[in-house]
C-alpha cells in the first residue's frame, strides 16, 4: 500500500465496532467508538428553534440518536472542512441502512459550501458563493432557528480546529445579527417604507448621485460627530478650500459654526428627530449639497432646494418589492446597510475620489467617547445637554461612560467608554475598508483602526490634470424626463394592486374562496413592506390575524402611495 494511501481515511476495526484512521491518527476511541458521542447526546438539552452545527461527523455515530431526540424547528447540519474526510464520510452515508441523507432535518455540507452557511441562515442570498438548489431547498424557513449550537462528533474537527471555530461563530453571530436587524424592522420598518416611497416620488427632482462617483480631486476629508471632529476643525479651518469635505448629518452645524461649510453632508436618519440638526440659516447654501438615504426623513426635501438633494438606497432588509423596484431601474446606487451614517460617508467618499491616488481623511468615526463627553462641541447630542442644563444637571454626560458602556484602550493608550454597538460599528469600519488604499485616521482620540495616522495635507491633488475638477461641475446632468412616467406607472400599478387586495381581504368581490385565497397570496407575499414591521413578519401567513393586520396596513400605504 502507497503513503498516499496509507494517508486516506480508512475504517479500523475495534472490540466494539469501527473507528476511523487518517493521517495517523483514531477520529473515534480505540476501544470503545460510539461511547463519548453517545454519552454526549444523552447528556445535551436542545431547545426548540435551534441549529445544530454537527462538526466533522466522519462515521456519523450519534447522529441519529440525536436527531430521535431533538424538538421541533431544530435542523442538524453535518460539516466538514477536509476534502477527504468529507468525501470519505459522505460514501459511508449514501452507502450507510439508516439512510440519514433522506431525514427532512438532517443535511451533509460538502466544504466549498460551508462558507455560504452564514448567509443561508440569515436569508442573505444575494452573498452566496454558490447557486446549489439541493441545499438551499432543503433548509427551513428563514426566521426558524433562534440559536445555534456545535457538537463535535469527532476527532477529524482537529485537522481544521480555526475553521470550525471560524463558521461556528459566524453562523451564532448571522442567527444574533437576524433576530437584530427583526427587532429594527419591528420598530421602525413601516417608517422606512414609509419614507422610501415618499422619498422616491421626489426622486426625479432631484440629482443622481452617479453623477459625483469619480468627480473628486481634491483631498477629501469625511467627518463624523465624534469628539476628534473638534481637532481636525482646528486643523483645516485655515486651509479650508484645500479639501473636499464630506460629513455626516449632526457634523453640519458644528462645521458651519466654525466657518466651515461642507461640501457634502450624508443623511440617514428616518426619525424626525434629526431634524434638528438642519436649523442653521447657512443649511440653503448653495454649496452644500445634501446625501440622503431613500428612506430617512423626507422633510430634507422642504428643508432645502431639490437640486441640492441626492439620494442613494440602503438596503434595509431582504425583499421582494425591493427587487421589483431595482428591476425596474427605480431606486438610486445602493449601499450596505452599515447602521453608521459615518461608515455611509466613507463608503460613498470612496465613490466620489476620482481614483486612488486621492487621499480620504478621516476624523469623528471615533466609535468611543472620553467621560463626560460623547459628541463633537456643537452636534445635536451636545446642544441638548446644553438646552436642559443646570446647576443639578451639568452639560458634561457622566452617565454615558457608565451605564451600558465599558471602559476601553483607545489611540495612543488613552482610556475611552463604548458599548457594544459603537464597538460593532468599528469593526464593520475595518473589515469592510480594510482593503482601501490612501485612506489615512487624522483622529488623536477613538478607537483604533486598520489605517496609517496621518494628518491632512495640503493641496495634494491627484496627478491628472483633469482630476482637479471639483465635483460641482459634474452635477449638470438630471435624471431622464421619462422617469417620472416610470415612477407614477409604479405607483399607480401598487395602489391598484392594493385596492385589489383589500377588496379581496373584506369580501367586496364574489370569487371563489380558492381562487381568492391564491390572489391574496399572489398580491400580498411580495409586497413586504406591509407587513414586515409586523413581530412575526420575517415571512407572509395566510392566518386570519395575519392577514387582518395586513388589511389595517393597506389603508396606510394607500394614503402613503396615493
């Protein structure tokens, strides 16, 4: 026998049944195989709603004692990393009487397809490596799982211990993250639709955004509300004119009160409470230019001029009639939905930098605070403070350093409070930026990132001549004169197709109940938006009270569309 050979799995004979042999080492005990997995599955307690990560399963022992004991909703997916355990492993389960591969609950993953479990479980398909219609068929329903566990069924998870632990907590953390962005969508999700469809019937008024990517050639600089913005104010009031400035929504009036007007400020706030943070006399200046999410608050568009505004697309979750707006070419360029409009601007400055060789200054992305202090002087956070402040209630914010906050190392080893939702955002900050060249961190304070600290230098402009052209000379073009017809085509073809529903849902047309059953589907199931604010919206029911909530949904959306 070969060295090669001698290196595959193979099945090894013991006193009490088989174990596995492969790169010199037993998957199962010598003596006893079953023993330790099965003990194991005795022991565990699994609540319902759960998915069973089964790691590294080799001669599957356990498993269908485990699958005899789980309670409903839970699912059991057998995973493994090394090619040739998994090729060896799944001859033994095609080939094996208990014939697990046809359990409804149970599904064996091949390696080039683990990496698409995280974004299986949230319902994120549009990220999926992969198109394989046999495992995605097969998995629940999305909304099914509430955790998720591991179980290792074998020694061969130590041939790849980093990878198991890596999908183990990415699975936990897309189940969490689900369940979040649930919580968000319960609360505000209504007003996101909301503020979308209004946002869009003033989409033709207004400027594409398209048309600033690739428009900048100056230095930019993008500012968010923290408290690093008061230094990089200092640091380029004398030189304003070197840069392109680029901040977000509570940063505007800090900026102007400083003589600084920016050039670009980014909106994504859907409550009208940020509607504060326009009052300023200078927020109709021609120079400022206004980026605003499709559904933050749709006052921006009486706050200012609409050839002031443009609007970009974050999308808020996962769905249909989102799609049926993108095929039909009706939404502006779309983002990740990063929870930071500070994140939003960096991603968009990137956009606008005519190419790399530009140079993106950041400051106020701090993601932490010193005590007593949260915001940059002047945003909308410190002029509350200030507006209520008294001798038994000073302007400084203790309690934000010491309720649902925590102590952390900031830059230069400075003590700094954030909480769990801050730190989250600086993650996403270096994960997802990661890869940019010529970005540089100006901020003394904050929480550190992946860029190289460097302050803002003067007038360096990208080495094409044409690169010096600013971006208010790229903003001529408005969107097509059709695009209003397409616009109202959509919204007269959604009031229809709602006036339709509701006459089915209150017994105003005389069709069988079949039939009518199918049409409410039909209409209803794509339409999320009304119904995906509801606690158990993640996907449409056909149940009575389902669908009397959607009844109450329709008459708001009319109102909203009409």
């Amino acid at each position: 026998m070969s060295e090669s050979e001698l290196k595959k799995p193979c099945l090894v004979q013991t006193p009490q049944g088989f174990s596995v042999s492969y790169k010199e080492r037993f998957l199962y005990s010598k003596y006893a195989p079953q023993k330790a997995i099965l003990t194991t599955i005795e022991k565990i307690d699994i609540l319902p709603g759960t998915l069973i990560l089964g790691c590294s399963p080799a001669l599957f022992y356990g498993i269908p004692e485990l699958l005899k004991k789980i309670p409903e909703n839970c699912f059991l997916i057998g995973c493994e990393f090394d090619k040739e355990l998994y090729d060896f492993s799944n001859n033994i389960l095609t080939t094996n009487e208990i014939k697990l591969f046809e359990d409804s609950r149970f599904l064996f993953l091949p390696p080039d397809e683990l990496n698409n479990l995280p974004y299986l479980v949230s319902g994120q398909t549009n990220k999926l490596e992969s198109k394989n219609d046999i495992y995605y068929n097969k998995m629940p329903p999305i909304g099914t799982f509430k955790r998720a566990i591991r179980i290792d069924f074998s020694a061969g998870t130590q041939f790849n211990s980093a990878a198991f632990d890596d999908l183990s907590f990415a699975v936990t953390n897309s189940i969490a993250t689900f369940w979040k962005n649930r919580l968000t969508l319960t609360q505000f999700g209504r007003k996101y639709s909301q503020n979308l469809f209004k946002n869009i019937k003033n989409l033709p008024h207004t400027v594409p955004i398209n048309n600033y990517f690739n428009s900048v050639g100056k230095s930019i600089i993008v500012f968010g509300a923290g408290e690093s913005t008061d230094d990089g104010i200092k640091n380029i009031k004398a030189e304003r004119d070197s840069y392109y400035i680029i901040c977000a929504d509570t940063a505007m009036i800090p900026l102007l009160k400083n003589g600084i007007t920016p050039d670009a400020v980014f909106l994504e706030e859907a409550q009208n409470v940020i509607s504060k943070a326009f009052i300023h006399p200078e927020r109709t200046n021609k120079k400022i230019h206004y980026f605003a999410g499709l559904t933050s608050i749709p006052q921006l568009y009486n706050f200012v001029q609409p050839e002031q505004i443009s609007y970009f697309t974050t999308m808020y979750t996962k769905a249909a009639f989102l799609d049926d707006l993108l095929k039909k070419n009706l939404l502006p360029p779309q983002n990740q939905p990063f929870g930071s409009v500070g994140l939003t601007a960096l991603w968009y400055a990137l956009k606008f930098r005519k190419d790399e060789s530009v140079p993106i200054y950041i400051y106020g992305l701090d993601f932490c605070y010193s005590a007593g202090i949260t915001h940059t002087k002047g945003a909308l956070a410190h002029k509350q403070r200030l507006s209520v402040a008294n001798r038994l209630n000073p302007a400084v914010n203790y309690s934000a350093a010491y309720v649902n906050a925590y102590k952390v190392n900031g830059k230069y080893g400075k003590t700094m409070f954030t909480t769990k939702a801050l730190h989250n955002y600086s993650v996403l900050l270096n994960y997802f930026f990661k890869s940019e060249k010529n970005v540089y961190d100006s901020a003394k304070t904050g929480l550190e990132t992946i860029f190289e600290k460097r302050q803002p230098e003067v007038n360096v402009i990208s080495t094409h001549a044409e690169n010096s052209t600013s971006a208010e000379s790229k903003v001529s073009s408005k969107y097509p004169p059709e695009f209003s017809s397409e616009i109202a085509a959509y919204f007269e073809q959604e009031q229809s197709a709602l006036i339709q529903l509701r006459d089915i849902l209150t017994g105003n047309t005389k069709i069988p109940q079949t039939e009518a059953d199918e049409l409410i589907k039909k209409i209803a199931a794509p339409r999320e938006y009304l119904y995906l604010h509801f606690p158990d919206g993640q996907q449409f029911s056909m149940e009575l009270s389902f669908l009397k909530r959607i009844r109450t949904s329709i008459d708001f959306f009319l109102k909203v569309l009409n």
